[in-house]
C-alpha cells in the first residue's frame, strides 16, 4: 500500500503484531463466558506451541484436532517466539491479571488495549515491562467490566512506572483527535513530557520501530511544526514534512474554507 500524498509506503511495519481479547469483547465467541474466552485462548497458544513441535506428525494426520487452521497456528509461532507482540484487548483488572500469568508462562511480549481499570493493577503492569495502549475519554462507567473507570488513566499508569501509548482504539475516522487527547491527558494529570511520548516515542518503541518516533540522526524525518502548544486546539500546523521532504499544509478542509469564503 502507498500514501499517493506522500509518494511513500504508508505501512511502516508488517505484521506489527497479533490481537486477541478478553472480557466482554470476548464472550460472544465464548458463550458468554468470561472464563472460557480466556481458557479459550490459552487452548490456542497451547496447541500453536504443540504444533511447532510436531510438524511433522500434524502434516502426516497423527496428531489431535487443534483449535485452530495450519495457517492460524503457523500465523502464531512468530508471537510464541516472542518476536511479535500479542496485544490483548482487556479493561477488568481481573482480565489484566489473568493476561499478565498468561504472558509470564509463555513468555509472552504483551501489550494490553484499554485498560479502563489497569491502574489497579499498575504495579503488576509495571513489574512485568507491560505497555497499556489506552484513550483518555474513555472514562464512563459503560458496562460492568468498567466500574472503576477513573478520569486520570494515563497519568495514574505512567506515574506507576507503566509506558503509556495514547490513541484512538481503532477508530481511525477520530485520529485526527489524538493531540487533543493527549492534551486532556495533560489536563488530567499527566505531564507534557509524559503525553508527548505517548504519542510519538511510546507506540514507535512498543510495537518495536526503531526509526520513528523521536528527531535523531538517520531516523525517518517525519516533522510537524506547530504555531504553539501542539495539545492546544488553537495551535495550528505551520509546516509538515515526510521524509525529509516539505509537503502542503493545504487540506479539503482549506480547501473549501477558501472556496466558500469568496462567494458572493
């Protein structure tokens, strides 16, 4: 895939790691269960490291029926390895913990999406080099897996020592929302440090980009310069550059806006 506007490979990084769930994102495939979405899981990884073990037996039909395709288990062996990290969509504290003895005795590269209550469990989280990939409005109380939602999750985490990534959560129609995310992280705690990372250094270093995120010598030259405080809604974009090369701050939005302003 390539951004035509940029002239370059939009995909930085492929695949950049395997996704699960567990709570309610999970009961619908575990009927209604919480404790069978999880089990259901570990039956997955279990039988992915049973095949990479007996190949040979599975290729020839002399082992039992997995829980999985061939190429599902084969999809799994780089996250058994621990060279791609599984993120698991989990926001009951319970959920976080079950993930966490899930990742310690497969030595797991976890990351948890969510969270709502992972400050509850932030010392496990940062015991364990955990990162929490999480979205500062979340913070209604929802569905029961969220009765302890608090308004300061990023800065709860990241003053426990948990590396915090700021994001939208999928919903890539809003990414254009997440300074203004990371600024009400500000606002609720955080510091402007610890909510720059979040969303520059933090997700570049979790998901293991080692050229992105930060201005430094040989790294890609992805620049946006702003006429003040970037979390501020006021700032605006004075000058972006993609690899080194300016681009046009011009969007549809100015576009119009200059359309519409000059009619009679």
């Amino acid at each position: 895939m390539r951004d035509r506007a940029f002239g370059k490979a939009a995909v930085v990084k492929a695949p950049a790691a395997m996704y699960a769930a567990l709570g309610d994102a999970a009961r619908s495939s575990a009927a209604g269960s919480r404790g069978r979405g999880f089990e259901k899981l570990r039956e997955l990884l279990d039988d992915a490291a049973s095949y990479a073990r007996r190949r040979r037996n599975f290729e020839r039909n002399q082992t039992r029926k997995f829980a999985a395709s061939r190429l599902d288990l084969e999809a799994l062996q780089p996250v058994l390895a621990g060279r791609l990290p599984l993120v698991v969509r989990a926001n009951r504290s319970s959920d976080i913990l079950a993930a966490l003895r899930l990742a310690r005795t497969l030595k797991l590269r976890l990351i948890i999406e969510g969270g709502t209550e992972a400050w509850l469990v932030a010392k496990q989280l940062a015991a364990a080099k955990v990162p929490v990939i999480c979205n500062p409005i979340h913070n209604l109380p929802w569905s029961f897996e969220r009765i302890h939602v608090v308004n300061d999750l990023p800065a709860r985490l990241a003053t426990a020592g948990v590396r915090v990534a700021i994001s939208t959560l999928g919903d890539a129609a809003n990414a254009r929302n997440l300074r203004q995310l990371a600024g009400i992280a500000v606002a609720r705690g955080m510091t402007k440090a610890q909510a720059l990372a979040a969303v520059t250094t933090a997700p570049a270093d979790i998901f293991g980009v080692r050229n992105r995120g930060r201005l430094r010598a040989g790294d890609a030259a992805d620049v946006v310069v702003w006429s003040g405080d970037p979390f501020e809604l006021s700032s605006k974009v004075d000058a972006i550059i993609v690899g080194g090369t300016p681009q046009t701050t011009r969007t549809r939005q100015t576009r119009l806006f200059e359309r519409y302003r000059k009619l009679p």
